[in-house]
C-alpha cells in the first residue's frame, strides 16, 4: 500500500468574494375579515449576508483554500405579508491561520493583518428593501411600490501567510534545523543527511520548565535568496514575524566554505531581503554552531574562536549527542520570557 504524501503548505494564493444580497421588500395588502381598507402590508427584505475573515490557531496552512476560490454569502429573502421580515442571509465566515495577511488583489492595500482570533468583516451583505407600507401617506393610502435590496459586493482577495513563532531557525540547507526542532519540540519534521531536506516551513512548540517557546524550521536558505533565488521571497517572508532568529551553522567537515563564511553568507540575505515591512537582519540572534560530534575538540574550538573574533557568542550542540541541548533549551525560554517582558 502506498503511503499518503504529506500535505503541501500553501502560503499564498487568490480568492474571489461575494456578499449577499438584499431581499427584496413586499408589495402586499391586508387582507382580514370585517377589516375594511386594512391597507398596505408588505414587509421588508432580509439583509444579505456579510463575508468575515477569522483568525483559527489551529490552522498552520492557506490548504482548505486551494482547490475552493470562490466564496459567496447567502443572499436575503424576499419580505412577506403581514410585515413579515425576510431571513436575512446567512454570512461566509473565511477561517485562516494566525498570521494570514489579507490585500486587495486589485490595488494591493493590505485590509487585515489576521495575528488574533477575532473575526473581521470584510464584506458588508446589500440592504433590504423596505415593503410598500413605508410608502403610505396621506395622498397614497394604497401604494403598489416597495424597494429592491441592494445588491452584494465582489472582491478579489490574496492572502499570503507569514507564519508567528518565538524563534525562527535559519541556515544554509543541511545544517540540522529539522534535527533539533525534533529534539526541542514536538514536531515530526522530515530529516536527512542531504540538503532541502524542509522545503515547507515547520512549527513545533518547545514546552521546558513549564513554558512553551514556539519554533519555526524555516527552509535552507542558500546565496542568492534575497533577490529570489530557489524560493528565497518565498521563506525569508516567515522570517519577518519571529522576534529572535536561531541561525545554525554547520560545522562539518564536508562543507565547501568555513563555518563563518557561511554565517556572513546568511546575514547578507537578511541584510538585502527589501519586500518585508521591517529589515530581517536587526533581530535578535542566537548562533549556534551544530554537528559538534563530527569533529575532533581542537578543531570545534578554532571555530568558537573564529567566531569570538567577530564579535559573535555561540553555542555548540550535537543533536546526536544531545551535546548542550537541556542548556540550549534553559537559554531559548529565558530568553524567550525577557522578549516577552519587553513587548
């Protein structure tokens, strides 16, 4: 039996929308026994459906999206005799992961930025015509006119997900952020010992010491991602919304550049990423140095120092090992409780 491929993650795509229309109001007359001239009666249309977006934590994908585009609230009935008010219509209600942000595909406006579970409207449904009982007066006692609803909005939207997590985990492919994020939490992500091992962003949730630190496994970067090189626009955006950045350098041997090389190759893509709405390279950091177990003491501590030189703090791990992974995770929530304290 062949088994299910994984999910895709979707993280962006179009929709079209539509709000309800308005029912329209009755013409109509009383009609009762031994109730003479019982005059104009018609009730009102019902309002046509709204179209709201609303934020779901529990979603972590633009998916249910993907093969349905259209959406469209139901419209408002018609109004009755009796000044019987039509059912107004019943709204669509759009359910996107946290961190969806919603534009106008026309004109590129961003109309919400979904990082709550509140509900936004973003389409109003038509107004209900009134029935002809409005209309009587003194010199029309039996008016024959009652109003149309008024009709719906369309609208074509794109959404585009930026995944929200505590710490993002970026690197160059192959630099064990798949591996860790299964040791720090609970996600199953994809792990092997060849490059783009992830090609989708992955959320796990690191509970240590009775708090939790949310992780994003963003795809390996590679030289050139800024200016969209591979899928760089595509996963430098999930980047945007992480308060602190855990950028993982490999230090085995195989590697065509030195461990620092490959970090300063990073931090320009971050430096040079111009389609966010803040500059990717001013957060926070923590350098981590992985693989420790693949090379010999001396020669994990020429590249502490190399590092030193620059300026830069690091930790070493081995995710085979568990080399400092319990102090790995003591430093993520406590860094994680001061971010907090700060926002």
């Amino acid at each position: 039996m062949k088994a299910s491929s994984p999910q895709p993650f979707i993280d962006q795509l179009s929709l079209r929308i539509s709000s309800g229309h308005g029912g329209a109001g009755a013409s109509s007359y009383r009609r009762e026994y031994k109730v003479a001239r019982g005059g104009p009666d018609g009730g009102d249309g019902g309002r046509g459906g709204d179209v709201i977006i609303s934020g779901d934590s529990r979603k972590h994908t633009l998916l249910d999206f993907r093969y349905k585009r259209i959406y469209a609230a139901k419209d408002g009935e018609p109004g009755k005799g009796a000044r019987c008010y039509g059912k107004s219509g019943d709204h669509e209600v759009l359910r996107v992961p946290l961190g969806t942000q919603v534009y106008n595909a026309e004109t590129g406006e961003l109309l919400y930025d979904v990082v709550t579970e509140e509900s936004h409207t973003i389409l109003e449904g038509g107004k209900g015509g009134l029935g002809n009982w409005h209309f009587k007066n003194a010199k029309n006692q039996a008016p024959s006119y009652s109003q149309k609803g008024l009709p719906g909005i369309d609208l074509d939207l794109k959404l585009e997900l930026k995944l929200i997590a505590d710490m993002g985990l970026v690197g160059f492919p192959n630099a064990g952020k798949s591996t860790l994020l299964t040791h720090l939490s609970n996600a199953k992500s994809k792990v092997g010992s060849y490059p783009f091992t992830t090609l989708n962003p992955q959320l796990g949730v690191l509970r240590h010491k009775n708090q939790e630190v949310v992780l994003a496994d963003l795809p390996g970067l590679i030289e050139g991602a800024s200016e969209g090189v591979g899928l760089g626009h595509k996963f430098l955006k999930h980047v945007e919304r992480t308060q602190k950045i855990l950028h993982l350098v490999s230090m085995e041997k195989d590697e065509v550049q030195e461990p620092l090389e490959r970090y300063k190759a990073i931090r320009k893509e971050l430096k040079d990423y111009k389609l966010g709405q803040k500059p990717l390279d001013k957060l926070d950091e923590i350098v981590i140095l992985t693989k420790s177990d693949l090379l010999r003491p001396e020669e994990v501590e020429k590249h502490i120092k190399s590092f030193k030189e620059m300026g830069h703090e690091v930790i070493v791990i081995s995710s085979v090992t568990n080399r400092n992974i319990d102090r790995l995770k003591d430093l993520l929530i406590q860094v994680n409780h001061q971010t907090q304290d700060l926002i």
